[in-house]
C-alpha cells in the first residue's frame, strides 16, 4: 500500500492517463490542493483490474481536483475516473468536474465496470457532461455513497434525446445503495437525478435527491427496483410524469416532498408498496398529486400520504388516484390494505371507466365505479 502526494498541477500527455494503477495494487493519491488535468481522451485515473485506488485532498482548501481538458474532436472526450473489473475506488475527498465525452459517451465522472465497487465517502463530482450517465454511470458493479456531492452534471449530446438518462447516477446490472450525500440540481431527460435500468437495484437508506430536472419521466428518480428506508427525495421536476420517483417502489421510510411532475404522479408514479414513510406537498399538473398508480398499490404499517395537489389552475387535494395503465380500462386497479397502524393517512380518488376493488386483509370488498371524490383510509376503517 503506498500514498502518492502531488506537488504541484498536473496535466497530462496527448492520449494518455495521468495514473494507472497496476493488477492487485492498493494506492491512495492525495491531491493536496491540486490539479489534475485531462486530455479529453480516455480515463484521466485508471483502476485496472483487482486494485484499489482512494483519492483524497487534505489540503485546508479543499481544493483538488480531476478535470478533462476540452475534447480533441467532437467524437472524443475526458473520463474521470474509470474503475475497471474487479477493482474499488474510494473517494474520500476532492473534486470530479467537467469531464465531457458528447457523442455516444457515458460515465465522464466516474465509470465502474463489471464486478467493480465505487464507495464515496466525502467530494464532489459535479459539472460533468455525456450522452448518459454523467456523473456516475454503473455498468454491474456497486455504487455506496456515504456522503459527498454528485451535482451540476448534464446529460446532452448524441442523436436522440431519449438516450439523455441517469445526469447524476446511472445505473446498470448493478446496485446503488444510498446512506447518506445528495445528489442534486442534475439535468436529463429521463431520471434527472437517478436512472436505474435492466435488473438492477436502487437502495435510499439516507441523503437527498434534490432540484433535479427531467424533461420527460422521473425528475428525481427513474427505477425499475427501488427501495426507500430513509432519506429524501424533494424539491424535483419532470416535464411528463413521476416528479420524485417513477417506477415500481417500496416505500418504507423517508419522505418524498415538494416535487412537480407537468402530468402525472407528483411524487411517485407506478406500483407502489408502502410500510411507512411520508408523501407530501407535491403537485402534478394533471393527476395524481401524491401517487398516480397504474399498477397495484399496497399500504400497511403507518404511512402517510396527505397535502398533495393536482391540476394546471387549481390545486385541488389528490392524494392517491389510481387508474388502469395507459386507456386499457379492462384491466381492474386493485389496492390492498394490509394492517395499518396509528398514524396512517391516505387519500384516494378513483379513474377509471371500469371497476376498482379495493381489499383488506380481511379480503373485504370495497367496491367503486368510475369516479370517486377522495377517500380517507385510516387505522381504525382498516381494522
């Protein structure tokens, strides 16, 4: 294990990494205050396979930084940091800023491969531009953030604008776990702050996804397995649907405040199982303030879902609003309500041109045609 201290600023050679770590290696690079500079082709810091490197600035300053110069052509661009298969970065401090890679790129902050671990204990990555995945893009690794910073970064460039995904985190066939750190004012279109695709997994124990921005689904986060036990998700905006969250979702814990979607599902949209935790304050254009479910809905334990509002003039109270995916009204909603416990608030409103079953434990029936005026499900009314 050896530390490697710089000096002074660094750029680095034409086509080059600054630093590449060798098989089975254990290095930590202090910036102290410095700067180490990219070329805009390839990884600046390069992981190999099966070693570790920790970056850290213990400068008073905080000064440090990796960043990629301006690419050569349009066709090439700066990466952080890549951390190849096998091998763990952990960051502990300094700063991951405007690496770009425009056409076709991912993971112009930090890139982890297969098999690799990312863990951000403390720094910053922010202001960094790609096709996808800007600031952290994972591709079946594991992605721990403890603390830290993941901010500012941008998804454009490319042919198609759907590609923009995942400006703060992106994950694939992989799994991030959030403990803590905030990842925000990060801008895509889709999954402004978080994208999590093709059977991988999003877990939110602590920290905040805030002021991201999506252009079309998931200003906070767009997932495909997610988990919240902790944490925050406000203050996010998408143009379309799924202000906070959009996919199919645990809610157990935290609370998801104040985000706007322009049509559906302010704070979430999709299935969405809740054990506890607090839906608030947020607003959809459209429909479905709180939750717009278009799949099966679950509450149980103590959650609360209150003070959401909907609509493009006036801001009525909606809550929960279910509805059978897209326009095939065959299909029936149902929601389930397992045993709630003191302190549980929800509201429901029904859309639908076919029939709503809803059922408790109990397997009672509550049977409602089209439309309903909100509906308060409590403690004592689920017993």
């Amino acid at each position: 294990k050896a530390t490697v201290t710089l000096l002074n600023d660094c750029d680095t050679n034409r086509g080059t990494s600054a630093a590449k770590t060798e098989p089975g290696s254990d290095i930590t690079l202090d910036l102290a205050g410095h700067t180490l500079t990219g070329n805009g082709i390839g990884p600046i810091l390069y992981v190999v396979s099966n070693a570790t490197l920790t970056l850290d600035d213990t400068s008073d300053a905080k000064t440090g930084k990796v960043t990629g110069t301006k690419p050569i052509s349009e066709y090439s661009g700066g990466a952080g940091v890549s951390v190849g298969r096998g091998s763990t970065f952990i960051m502990n401090g300094g700063n991951i800023s405007e690496n770009t890679n425009p056409i076709n790129g991912s993971g112009t902050g930090v890139s982890v491969s297969s098999d690799a671990t990312f863990i951000m204990n403390g720094g910053s990555i922010t202001d960094n531009i790609s096709q996808e995945g800007s600031g952290v893009c994972v591709n079946g690794g594991t992605f721990i953030m403890n603390d830290g910073i993941i901010s500012g970064n941008t998804c454009s460039g490319g042919r198609f604008a759907i590609y923009h995904r995942g400006a703060g985190v992106e994950m694939w066939r992989g799994h991030f776990i959030m403990n803590g750190g905030t990842i925000s004012d990060n801008t895509a279109y889709s999954g402004g702050g978080v994208y999590i695709v093709d059977d991988s997994k999003f877990t939110m124990n602590g920290g905040t996804i805030t002021g991201n921005t999506a252009e079309n689904n998931g200003g906070g986060a767009n997932v495909v397995n997610f988990t919240m036990n902790g944490g925050t998700i406000s203050g996010n905006t998408a143009g379309n649907s799924g202000g906070g969250v959009i996919g199919p979702s645990i809610l157990k814990g935290g609370e998801i405040s104040g985000n706007t979607a322009g049509q559906y599902g302010g704070g979430v949209y999709g299935g969405v199982n809740m054990e506890g935790g607090t839906i608030t304050g947020n607003h959809a254009g459209k429909v479905g303030g709180g939750i717009f479910g278009s799949n099966t809905l679950i509450f149980s334990g103590a959650p609360v879902v209150s003070g959401n509002t909907a609509g493009e003039v006036n801001h009525i109270e909606e809550n929960v609003v279910i509805r059978p995916e897209g326009n095939r009204f065959i299909n029936l909603t149902l929601i389930t309500l397992g045993k709630l416990t003191e302190g549980a608030k929800i509201g429901v409103s029904v859309y639908s041109y076919n029939y709503n079953y809803f059922t408790d434990n109990d397997e009672h029936e509550y049977i409602t045609p089209t439309f309903t005026s909100a509906v308060q499900f409590t403690r004592a009314e689920a017993d």
